[in-house]
C-alpha cells in the first residue's frame, strides 16, 4: 500500500511542478555576463617572468604536444615561466579542476583548448575575474568566457582545401567519405559544412558525399569506423579525415588491406605519422598548418595581453617573434595563416 | 565490529587531518578559501554517491552502476531541456529516472537473486549506452544560470559553497540512520551474515532492493549537480566514477565483504583522496601519479589491516604460549 | 524416472545448450547482416571480424579461468597497456630483434603484472575485486608516467612487426591462430587434466577445495599469472594490429572481456563455464558491433547493447540453474 502513496506522491510533485511552470529553454534570461574590455596601450611593452601555463585538450596527443613545444619556445624568447599541465582524457570536466589549480597558483596566461565549449566556461571567467589573461586555441570555448582565440585557419578556408583535395583524388568522380572526430567537434563540424557548401558546387557535380563516420579521435574506434566505410559502400573513392588521428588510423586500415591504391585518404593529418603512407602510396596528399606555430602565436598573443598591449578588440595589433605581425579579428580571433600541403615530394622537410 | 570500528577509522581520520595539516603548510595556495571551494565542488559527487555505496557495500553487495546512472541522467536532463520542459520539473524527474535505474537493479538482484557484482556491471554498460542513445556526443549547454550559478557558488559570496549545505545535510541523515537506528543495525547484520539476519526477521531482501533504489536515485541528484556544475549535459559525464566512489568506501574501512565500516571512515576516505589529488596537482605532480597513489592506498587500506591482525595474532599466540610454559 | 537413466553429467549439458545459443545467436546475426549487405561475408570482413575478435578471446581466457575460481581480474586492460607500450618502446629501441622475443617481452611483464594480483589476493587476503581494482589504476599510472605523453608511432616500429599482424598461415591471419591456439589448449587443459578440475573445484566451493588437500595457493597464482600473461600477450597483438601505441591503449577493456566471459556462460559465482565459450562470448560481442556499423545502426546503441546481453545472459544462466535444482529436488524425491 505504502509503496503506491509513495508513487502517487512523486506523480503529483511532478504534475504540479509541470503545471506552474518554471524556467524552461524558451523563457529563460541570458545572464551569462561579458566582461568589459580594459583600454588597451600599444606602446606598452612586454613584460618579462610572465606565467603563461598551456592547457591542452589532453596529455598523450602528438598533435597537442606539437602545439606546446611551439608555445615553450615562444615562452623562453619571452623569458617567461612555461608550464604545461593537463588531463589523462579528453572527457568535458577534467579540464575543470586543472583550471582551478591554474587560478590558485596565480598563472599571468592560461593558453587552452577547451574540450567543451561550455563546461570550462564559469571557471575560465573566474580566471579572468582574478586577473589572468585566457587564450584559447585549438578549440575554441564560449567567446564571452576568453580573451583571445588562436585560429589555426579560416574554417572557409580549410574546408575549401578539403573539398579540392577530394576532388583530386577521386579523379573528378565518385563516391567519397568523412571520417570525422566526434559529431559535436566545433571545428570538424564547421569546416564540414563549408565542404557540403562547396561541393553543391557545378565543377564538383559527380562527386557524392555518401557518410559522415565519427571515429571519435579514438585511433581504434577511427580504424573500425573505416573499416565500416569500405563494408557499407563498395564503391567509395576517397575518405577525407579533417583530423589527425583519423586520417591516421584510416591510412592505416587501408594500407594493410586490399583496398591499398583503389580508395585514397586524404585530410588533415602530422607529416611524421603520415610519412610511412605517403612513401608506402596510400596517401598521396594531405593538409595542415603548421602546429607548432599555433602555439608560439598563442604566448605572444597572451603576453601582449597580459602587458596591456592588446585588448583583444578588434583591430589590436601585435607582433609575434619570427611570425611576424598579426592583427585581432572578430571576436577576438586571431588567424595564423593558410594551410601547408604535404606530399610525397615536400614531407620530408617537415618534422612534426 | 566495534574493535575494527576503533582501529581503521580512526587511522584514516587522523591520516586525512595530517595530510590536510602538512599539504596546508608546505603546499603553496593549499589552504586559502577559493582552493576550500575547489575542492568541496570536487569531492561533491564522490561524496554524494558514496553514501548510499557505503550502506550497500555494508549489506555485502555493490552497484558499479552509479556513475552510468549518473550519465544516463545527465544526458535525459540535456534532452527534457531541449524539448521545453522546465528545469523545476526536470531535476525532480532525473532523481525520479535515477531511482527507475536502481529498481531494475534491485529487481535484479533481490527479485532474481542475481549477483550484485554481474549485475551492476551489466547495468553500468546498459545505462551508459542508453545515455549515449539519448544525448549522442552531443552536449546541451544553456542550462539557466541561476542554477548553474548556485551550484558553482558560495553562501553569500563567501568561502562556503552552496553545495556544502547539501553534503552536511545527506551525510547527517545517512549517518543518523546508518549509526542510530535500527534500519542501520539491520545492514551490518545482513552484511555480517545474510541468513542469520534473515531468522532474526530481518527483511533481507526488501532492504537491499530498496538500498538500490536510493543508490540510484542519489546518483540520479549527482547526474543534474553535475550537469549544472559544469553547464553541460553529456552523455559520457562522471564515467569511470564508480571507480573512485568504490575506492573512497574501501579506503574509509568498509569491509568488502559486508558487515564493517562506518561513515565517518568513508567521508575521511572522500576527504583524503581529493585532497591529495588538489595538493598534488598545486605542486605540478602529473595525473598519473594520481592513479598510483589512488590504487595503492586502496589495497593498502584492506592489506594492512590484515597484516596488522595477523601480526597481533601470532604475537598473541606466543604470548600465550610464553605464559603456559 | 529411474536413477539410472540420465548418466551424462547434467553439467555438461546445460554448458551445450549455452554454448550452441550463442552459436544460433551468431548465426541469425550473420545472416540477417548478410542479407542486408552481402559484403559482410566477404573476405576482408570476415578477416577484419575474427582479427578484431583475436586481441578480446585472448584476454577472455585468461579472465574465464579466473572467474571460474571465483575471483575476478580488472586490472587486463591496464596490463594490456603496460605490455603494449612496453613491446613497442623495445621494438622501436631494437628493431632488429625478432617477433618471438616481442611475445615473449609482452608475455613477461603481464605475467609479472598478474603474479603481484595473486600473490596479494593469496597472500595480502585481500579480495580479487579490491586487488585488481586497485591495480588497474596502480599499473595504468606507471604506464602513463613512463610513457610522460609520449606515443610509439608505426614509422618507428620494424616492419616485421607490424607485418606479423597481416601475414598468415595458409590464409589464416597469425592473430587469430594465437588466439584459437590459445582459446583451444586452455579448454583442452581445464577439461582434461587434474589442475583443470581442481581449478573448477575451487570456484565451486572455496573452503572444501582446501579441505579436498586442492594446492589451492598454488592453482590460484597460477589462474592469476595466466589471465596476467595472456593479457600482456594481448598487448603485444594490441601493439602489432594498430601500430599506434600511447600510454591510454586498453583503456576500459576490462569491461568487455568479462562481458565476453560473462555472455560465454561462465558463472561469476565461479565453479562453472567453459573457456571456449568465454571466447565464442568474444566473437558475439566483436560481430555485433561490426553488424552495427555495417547495418548502419547508430553507433551508440552498441554500448546499450552489451549491457542488455550481459544481464540478459546472467538472468538466463540463473533460470536454467533454479530449473535443473528443481528437477533435481524432483528427482531426488522420486528415488
């Protein structure tokens, strides 16, 4: 008896809490508060002995690490403090407490990619609230919650260079793929748009965009995912992979497989992860910035805001080392540059 | 009971003291009022999911399913907020759904009389995958900021947070019960020895399904806290979890076996780990010390008590031994 | 009935009837998949699907033998990652070295990995659960301090290596003769031979296994260096199929081994199930995630799925257990 009470309770709470009701998604305030910029001084020089501590996605990524050797050479030029610290895995709130520890050892720079837009938002604004300069890169998060955002390159810009890339190497025709990282990746997520947008495009009329696969950036679960594609479509041509890891994992597959020269990859992937593929003829071209510079542009950017020089308003100038000037976007976006092409001719002159 | 009781608890409650002394005194920032707040915001799951883990880690049984749970409502919260429901129906309903998740699990258990350990291990996957069905990869942010704000803030803007009421509040009525009422002495006795507490009119198996349906329904409240705390709904939010909620009791001096431990052993056990990862981590020492010093203190907290007894033992044994010749 | 008449050991005739469910289970998942895109039975998806299933069969093995002493090992995938990176660090230090000292690299550290699980579940008395527990995070922390965010990529490992994970035997990829190697001595020995038995005993009944004069500390080492040792041999596989090794490698796998050991129809009471069928278990759980992908599912039920079989599997073996108890309660009373 007691038990159908207590159920009858629970209902009625419901009911009534559904009836009057409340805050939902449509009539909510936005309360998320932005902060006023500080007027910036030009003139003003960089400071010397700053704490600019790099916060990457995860500890374990080549990609990311290539990213922070960039930022502790940009560090020591600036004679700075470098320190790099960083979750075992990528999941949305360990970035969280690592944050926090940043806020209380009193870092002058925090340079990070966010694994979630949002989650490291509350913490990163009270970074700022007691003083430190947040710059984001890689990944950006929320823009009302960071100063300055490193932009590896116009998402137009790389998603054009994708759709070109595919076309390629179908040889103007056929069907292709994408092996992405995760579905909510901000930046897989917005060049894949542009690459649908150019690919309604006439001159790329006969080729098919047949899936989207999400690998997950997980080398295993990317290295399944392509094996997926080549079951479930027979006549596939060409699998781009806009990330590291899995155009990686997909060169792999198709390398110790039969498909071997009948599908190509291409995408975005680490010349020294690629180099055996490129030479062994899986790949024969694929794209990236140069990531190391990403991270050399995002101490600069930070010390220049850290000194007052920039208030990452748009329009700010700054000069950063052997990159040269840059000047602050929209949004308080910096872009670094367009992307390399590496192919068998050109690799071996990279090491990253 | 009460020998053990005396012994370990006290151990590790002088042990987190110390540790929470030293790391106050050599590790810069460790002691002030915003590092506090850092910490009560970290320890908040583990210690909110501990409670019910330590009655049922009592009785003998174990649920490695909370931290699925936890996702499976912290993905359903993202998706009601998405379909227009309001967040003041939303929380009560994701505790509600977090109580449904342990009634499969009792049921399994206690109706089915299936082990504890198969069972929760199968729900840990079900729940998790059910999650990702729900929410995907994808993550639903725009939770209402005076409730994100409130789980993230202090009592007046000071250096007690919010959340800090919620904890003392469950950790006295958990205690309460655990320690000063029949209910509680009932779950050593089920822990102690299952049959026997059966003869002497314990419903055996309606308490433990019942233990289930609170574990769930307090890791369905910890899935919305954390979803605020981290204004973000995702479906692989608090994996893994389970793990450090287990690691937690067993540290605190709950027997695995049933039948020994108390809570001020496991809010000590809480206490120690976090503050020992928020010390380590102000002095730059890598996560993955963190994992080492975490795995070892958890078997040294059920090796040493053994060695300890057997020693005492042995020296027993010669001392009377001694005194018979 | 007569007393006489059902002579075959009623044990093994519940194990058949688990063992052919699973096999009827992969049938009509085959065909269905197949029906719905033919390329599934096509060679390379065949090869993909039992070379996947190799590195998780190897692992359930040893995991059946320990759960059939009642105990349990979570700590296969952390020890799956050390001897992952272990093989792979010495293998890019020494590329001439041939591909047996790798196995027998990878079979060392895991056998080392599970002797300390053994040693302090016999020993230390502490429970299998809290033991393992506590290594799988002790052994993934050493893993990620030695590995300090460093990775092995396949540029830098020898060729051979790499190539053992493609080569076969007359058709057969060499993974998956380990693994049937493997899967198949192991059956072999826990059914015929005395240690097999006396493991078995032990699961049944802890304490009359002792009293039985079973070398029980002895079985129980041995039960835990084994799901250690074939664990690091797993890593070695890990290592040579994806090329690609950091210090996260088997994260988590510890979940799907024993849901392949626990779907296979080995009980977690201990005391019963077959070692074979924790690696048809192994099978089941890799095509159906392939069948996902190929039927186009959603990824993401794959995951929901396991969970439902496993406690599906568990809730089956108690109602076969309750039945046969009652027909034997029947029988007994006929007598």
């Amino acid at each position: 008896m007691s038990r159908h009470r207590l159920a009858a309770v629970l209902a009625a709470t419901l009911l009534v809490a559904a009836g009057c009701g409340g805050t939902t998604k449509d009539n909510q305030s936005d309360s998320a508060g932005t902060q006023a910029s500080a007027t910036a001084d030009p003139n003003a020089k960089l400071k010397e002995g700053l704490k600019i501590a790099y916060l990457p996605k995860q500890l374990n990524n080549p990609y990311s690490d290539v990213e922070t050797s960039g930022g502790e050479e940009a560090v020591k030029e600036l004679k700075g403090e470098y320190k790099k610290v960083g979750p075992n895995d990528a999941a949305a709130s360990s970035q969280v407490s690592y944050i926090n520890t940043l806020i209380q050892q009193q870092q002058d720079v925090i340079v990070v990619a966010a694994n979630d837009p949002n989650a490291v938002c509350p913490s990163l604004n009270q970074a700022r609230t007691a003083k430190i300069k947040v710059v984001t890169f890689d990944s950006d998060a929320s823009k009302d919650c960071r100063d300055a955002f490193i932009n590896q390159a116009t998402t137009q810009g790389i998603g054009e260079s994708l759709a070109k890339m595919a076309l390629e190497q179908a040889g103007g025709s056929g069907d292709i793929a994408v092996l992405s990282a995760t579905p909510n990746a901000t930046n897989q997520n917005a060049w894949i748009e542009v690459m649908k947008t150019e690919l309604a495009k006439p001159e790329y009329s006969k080729l098919k965009l047949v899936k989207i696969a999400y690998g997950n950036d997980d080398d295993q679960k990317s290295f399944q995912e392509a094996q997926g594609l080549l079951q479930s479509y027979p006549n596939l041509k060409v699998i781009v992979a806009p990330t590291t890891v899995g155009i990686a994992a997909a060169a792999r597959y198709i390398s110790s497989s039969s498909y071997k020269g009948k599908v190509q990859v291409t995408g975005l992937g680490l010349p020294n992860q690629m180099r055996q593929y490129v030479k062994d003829g899986t790949v024969k071209k694929f794209a990236l910035w140069n990531p190391a510079d990403i991270g050399y542009l995002a101490a600069y950017a930070g010390a220049a805001l850290a000194s007052g020089q920039i208030s990452g308003a748009e329009g700010d100038k700054f000069t950063a080392g052997k990159l040269g000037e840059y000047t602050i976007g929209k949004d308080g976006e910096i872009v670094l540059g367009p992307p390399t092409e590496f192919t068998t001719e050109n690799i071996d002159k990279f090491n990253f | 009971m009460s020998r053990k009781f005396a012994t370990w608890d006290t151990a590790i409650i002088a042990l987190t003291v110390l540790v929470l002394i030293i790391a106050s005194l050599v590790v810069d920032n460790f002691g002030t009022s915003r590092n506090f707040t850092f910490m009560v915001l970290d320890l908040l799951p583990i210690i909110l999911v501990a409670l019910p883990m330590t009655f049922i880690i009592v009785t003998g049984e174990i649920d490695l399913s909370v931290a699925s749970t936890l996702g499976l409502t912290s993905s359903l919260m993202g998706w009601f907020w998405n379909h227009g429901l309001s967040i003041e129906t939303i929380i009560p309903l994701c505790i509600v759904i977090g109580a449904v998740a342990g009634v499969l699990n009792g049921f399994l258990i206690t109706g089915l009389g299936l082990p504890s350990l198969a069972v929760t291990i199968g729900t840990l996957a079900l729940y998790r995958g059910l999650a990702l069905v729900v929410l995907g990869d994808g993550a639903v942010a725009d939770f209402p900021f005076n409730y994100t704000g409130w789980v993230t803030g202090t009592i007046g803007g000071g250096a007690v947070p919010n959340v800090l009421i919620l904890i003392v509040v469950l950790a006295l009525i958990f205690g309460v019960i655990l320690h000063a009422t029949p209910v509680g002495r009932s779950l050593y006795a089920i822990g102690a020895n299952a049959q026997a507490a059966h003869f002497a009119g314990i419903r055996v198996a309606r308490t433990k399904f019942w233990l289930y349906v609170v574990s769930g329904a307090v890791a369905g409240l910890v899935g919305v806290l954390w979803t605020l705390r981290y204004s973000s709904a995702r479906a692989d939010n608090g994996a893994g979890l389970e793990l450090a909620v287990v690691a937690a009791v067993l540290l605190g001096g709950v027997s695995i076996f049933g039948g020994k431990g108390s809570l001020p052993g496991v809010l000590a056990g809480v206490v120690l780990l976090t503050a020992l990862q928020n010390a380590l981590r102000l002095e730059d020492v890598s996560g993955q010390a963190l994992n080492i010093v975490t795995g070892a203190l958890l078997v040294l907290s059920v090796l040493l008590p053994n060695l300890i007894s057997s020693i005492r033992g042995n020296w027993q044994r010669r001392k009377l031994r001694q005194s018979a010749a | 009935m007569t007393p006489a008449a059902a002579r075959p050991p009623i044990k093994f005739d519940i194990l058949k009837t688990r063992e052919l469910g699973i096999v009827l289970a992969l049938a009509a998942l085959v065909l269905y998949t197949t029906i719905n895109n033919p390329r599934f039975l096509s060679g390379q998806s065949v090869r993909d699907n039992l070379l996947n299933t190799a590195i998780l069969a190897v692992m359930a093995t040893g995991q059946a033998v320990v759960v059939i002493t009642r105990n349990i090992d979570l700590s296969v995938g952390s020890v799956l990652g050390i001897s992952a990176f272990a093989v792979a660090t010495v293998m890019s230090d020494h590329p001439g070295l041939p591909m047996i000292i790798a196995i027998l690299v990878g079979l060392a550290v895991g056998a080392a990995a599970g002797l300390l699980n053994g040693v302090l579940v016999r020993y230390g008395k502490v429970p299998a659960l809290v033991v393992t527990l506590g290594t799988l995070y002790m052994y993934r922390g050493i893993t990620y301090s030695w590995a300090g965010g460093s990775q092995v990529n396949a540029d830098e490992l020898p060729a051979h290596f790499l190539n053992f994970a493609n080569d076969n035997l007359l058709g057969v990829p060499w993974l998956v003769l380990i693994a049937l190697l493997v899967v198949g001595a192991t059956t072999w020995v826990m059914r015929n031979y005395r240690v097999g038995r006396e493991l078995y005993a032990m699961g049944s009944s802890p304490p009359a296994a002792e009293l039985a004069g079973i070398k029980v500390a002895r079985n129980l080492l041995g039960a835990f260096v084994l799901s250690g040792a074939l664990a690091g041999l797993a890593g070695v596989l890990f290592a040579a199929r994806f090329g690609t090794v950091d210090a996260s490698a088997g994260t988590g796998y510890e979940l799907n081994v024993v849901a392949a050991v626990v779907v296979g129809g080995v009980a977690v009471f201990g005391g019963s199930g077959t070692v074979w069928g924790a690696g048809l278990g192994a099978l089941l759980l890799t095509v159906i995630s392939s069948a996902l992908a190929v039927l186009d599912i959603n990824q993401f039920w794959q995951q929901a799925i396991v969970g439902a079989l496993i406690v599906l599997a568990i809730g089956a073996d108690r109602l076969v257990a309750v039945r046969i108890a009652r027909s034997l309660r029947k029988r007994d009373a006929h007598v």
